[in-house]
C-alpha cells in the first residue's frame, strides 16, 4: 500500500500492514511494464548498499517470502537531474526465505533512489493469483565520512 511504509522504521510486516504492497499483476513477469517504487532521501548524499526487507507476515505460496522481486534495477538520480543512473542489477534472486539482502551499489551522490522489477516473486499464501512487489522496508547505507588529518 503506502511508499510511506517502505521507510517507517519498520523491519517486518504485520497482518493487516504488509509494508510497501503494489497493485496486482496476473504473472511475475512485469517486463513490459516494469514496477517501480522511489524513495526520496531528502538531499544528494553518498551511498554505499540498500537493505531491502522482505514482507514477513504471511508466507509466500509454496512456501519462502512473498512478493520480493526476482529480476529488478537499483537506480540513482541526483536532486534537479532528469536521468537515471543504473547503481545495481541484480537478476534471479533466490527466495529470501524472510531474511533481509543487502545490495552494494555503484553510484555516488544520490538523492533517489528507485527500485525497478522486472519479474517479481512468489505470490502471498492468502493471494494465490496475484503477483505483488512487497518490502516491509528500504533502508539506505551512507558512506562514512573519511576523517580529516588532524593539526597541531
């Protein structure tokens, strides 16, 4: 449901508040009309890795966790640019099985950060026929500061 969940502080889902939920889709396969979700980091900064959280409230069909995506993009854009900056591929993913991934990235100074997939995951046990992206939250690693030589 809400971009707001994906960073709420929140590290796990609970029934009722799945975390981030996108529309549906009737196959994993979204290629031809990618799913996108964008977080606004608020000023350009440096980043180092994004933590996705999966959806951890219910199972996924068959078993493993619901909706994390199989085939998707990490990408960057600064504040006032207009293109995007690929910062990550990352192309069939293992279930995660509820536990959270981190993903290094190559880009710099970002200001957004997007998450775009191709194909999704498995489908929730309580929708069986309904293909969703599903986090229970992004999280954002910045670079540490490089400390400055000290004078006598």
């Amino acid at each position: 449901m809400g971009r707001n969940r994906l960073t709420d502080g929140r590290l796990t889902s609970v029934t009722g508040a799945k975390g981030y939920t996108s529309t549906d889709f009737s196959s994993a396969d979204v290629s031809t009309n990618p799913m996108w979700v964008e977080i606004d980091l608020g000023a350009d900064t440096d980043l180092d890795a994004a933590h996705l959280f999966p959806r951890t409230d219910t199972p996924a069909e068959g078993g493993g966790t619901a909706g994390f995506p199989v085939d998707f993009t990490l990408q960057t854009r600064t504040d006032g640019g207009t293109t995007y900056t690929t910062a990550r591929t990352v192309t069939g993913e293992p279930n995660p099985n509820g536990a959270a991934q981190t993903y290094t990235l190559t880009s710099a100074n970002v200001h957004y950060l997007r998450l775009t997939a191709t194909k999704l995951g498995k489908s929730a046990a309580d929708e069986a026929t309904r293909y969703r992206l599903q986090l229970a939250e992004i999280r954002v690693v910045w670079q540490r500061p490089r400390a400055e030589p000290r004078t006598a």
